[in-house]
C-alpha cells in the first residue's frame, strides 16, 4: 500500500510504523588493516527517498551491502524495521537490491526476468503475471513483456531491473549507483522518473552516488560520506546552503574556502568560511557598499563561458582564488571572455560567509 506522496519523511516514517526503516549502530567494516567504515550510527524512516553521498573510497558501497547483506559487520548491527538482522543471510531479509549493470537476463523476455523471483518462489502462474503486470505498470513499461533485453534503451533496461526488484514487495530497495551507466540526458530523465516510481510506491529507496546534483534532486535526506564516516546528514538544503564541514563543502556543489588572514580581512574574524559561487556578485572596484556585505577585491584570472552561466576566477589582493557564477541573462560569450583581466570587487551579504569544521576534511584510506 502506497504511502502518501505528498507528506514528508518524518509522516511518511510515522505512516510505516514506529521504529525507522533501517537503523545501523556503530556499524563497521574493517579488511586486514583498512576500515572501510569506522562506526557509523545512522537511521532512514520509511518512505524516504534517501541518498548516501560521497566519492570512491569513502564507505558508502561498503554500507549499502552490509544493509543487503552482501557483507558482514565486522562490527555494530544493521535493523530493518526494528530487528536485528546483521547475521541473516540476503534472502532472509525484506530488501532487494538494483545494480548499476542491471544484470538482467539476455535470453529471457522482459516479462521473464521481471517474474524470475515469483517463479523461484514457486509463485503461482496467474498471480506471478499480475504481479509483473502491475509492476511494469509501475514503471511505464506495460506491453513490453515479450521483448528482450537487447530491444530496449538503457533507461528501459534500468527500469526493467527496477520493475524485478519491485515486483517482490521489498519494504526497503537498496540502489548502487544505478544509473551511472546511463548518459547525461538519459541519467537526469530517469532521476525525475525515480523519485516519481519512489513517491507511488512508498516504499523507502536507499541510494548510492557519488553525483552531488543527483543526491540533490532525487533526496528527502543525504548522508555525506568520507573516509568510512558520516559527514553530515540533512535535507539536500540544509547539506548544500549550510555544509558542516570542510568537506561536505567543497564536495557537494563548487564551495570557496576562505580560511587564515584572509578570513579575518574579508569575514572580519578568525575561522575557516565557505561561500558559495552563486552568492557572489562582480562589481566595479569604486561601488558602493551595503553594511551587511562583505567584500574583497580582486582580478579576473580567468573566465570560463558554459552556455546558460559564466563561471569568473577572481584571484583576490588578499591571496585566495574565488570562483563566482552568474547566469548569461544578457551576456554573449564575446562580453564574458572580454572580462578576463579586468579589476573587480566581489561583494555577497555576510550571512552567506558559513563557518565550516576544519575536522571534516580527514585523510586516511577508506573502500567504496
């Protein structure tokens, strides 16, 4: 039974009963000498569309298969719905999991492969194919049962795999990074198909990237990760407008870091602060200035045209490079380049100068 689309995460948790879809406590996973995840505690409420964000190496495959149970916690436990699971076995638990290669079967028609759980399951014929039926339907592909695999588009291919995961009735569905094989124009449709099959459904989707714009569009929440730890959990607004850490700062979007004399100069006083591009606008050397602004000047390095935007790096008098990006509202490739060079003054209101946490940008090894 579908959850209703239009509540947050929070109503839709409370809808699918008390405990939290998966809860990971002091969950770790450690190979030999490296730790591929250090201990993270963590819960996702029912419902959610929820992301685990960050670069290679950083634990969040590592954590999406320990969920699965494709591997075992070297420590703390994984729950589903309120129990204790981290040593049953993949099948023994009410997940299914969508691969980045889809690993659909090639021989197979679409209806079979979408049906070839049911029929492990020993599901009876009639209630096996209105089960898939309506799970195709559920991913706009009804009418494509005969055809095979090598007759469909990759975003069909990635929706048929959806459809076979779905067609169980998982309460949780685990995504590793499944549409990193699509290209950009297909990726950023099947994004707004996802979270569009995800509302209908209401069943919490669990999702690995490394896209930041992905994890932003698609997300009721993100937990950035590096290193095998949790960075930052919060609404794709709270990680991209208030960043807790260095890292989450310069990892999610483009981030300037002012930091050291430079800080004190433009902030007006000691600490590391990101601002971001968008919030910075380009002004004559000589204008005026509004009390709530800070300000720094500088000049133009260089200037890079992108079509819809322009993106300026100013290399400012107290040493630092800051990147500004402004949208091409009345301005032609020829007038952008032309600024290169040039004196300016980049001023943004202070309340968009964020205090980051110099301990987020940790070193160390870590497993994706």
């Amino acid at each position: 039974m579908a959850i209703d689309s239009s509540a947050g995460p929070e109503a839709r948790a409370r809808a699918g009963g008390g405990a939290p879809a998966v809860r990971l406590v002091g969950l770790q996973k450690r190979y030999g000498d490296v730790v591929a995840v250090a201990g993270i505690d963590l819960e996702i409420g029912a419902g959610e569309f929820f992301s685990m964000l960050g670069p290679s190496g950083s634990g969040k495959t590592t954590t999406l298969r320990m969920i699965a149970g494709f591997e075992i916690p070297s420590g703390g436990r994984v729950e589903l719905h309120g129990s204790d699971v981290s040593a049953l076995p993949p099948f023994e638990r009410d997940v299914n999991t969508v691969f980045q290669d889809y690993a659909l079967f090639p021989h197979m028609s679409v209806g079979e492969n979408v049906g070839y759980g049911l029929m492990v399951r020993r599901v009876a014929r009639p209630e096996r194919e209105r089960r898939v039926a309506d799970a195709l339907a559920m991913v706009r592909l009804s009418g494509y049962e005969k055809r095979r695999p090598a007759q469909l588009s990759g975003g069909q291919r990635q929706r048929v795999a959806l459809a076979r995961a779905l067609v169980n009735r998982p309460r949780v569905l685990l995504l590793d990074e499944p549409l990193g094989a699509l290209d950009l124009k297909l990726r950023e449709e099947m994004q707004i198909e996802l979270k569009a099959i995800q509302r209908e459904v209401g069943i919490t989707f669990v999702y690995v990237t490394h896209d930041q714009e992905e994890a932003l569009t698609m997300s009721d929440r993100i937990a950035v990760f590096s290193h095998g730890r949790i960075e930052q959990v919060g609404s794709p607004a709270d990680v991209y407008e208030r960043p807790a850490t260095r890292f989450v700062a310069g990892f999610v979007g483009t981030s300037n870091l002012l930091s050291g004399p430079a800080a004190a100069a433009i902030v007006g006083r000691e600490g590391t602060f990101t601002v971001r591009p968008e919030k910075i606008r380009i002004e004559r050397p000589e204008g005026p200035l509004a009390a709530d602004e800070a300000t720094a000047p500088g000049t133009i390095a260089e200037v890079v045209y992108l079509g819809a935007d322009t993106r300026y790096i100013v290399r400012l008098d107290a040493g630092p490079t800051l990147v500004v990006t402004q949208q091409n509202l009345a301005t032609t490739s020829t007038e952008a380049l032309a600024q290169q060079g040039r004196a300016v003054r980049l001023v943004w209101q202070r309340q968009h100068s964020l205090p980051v946490d110099e301990g987020g940008d940790r070193t160390g090894g870590g497993i994706a």
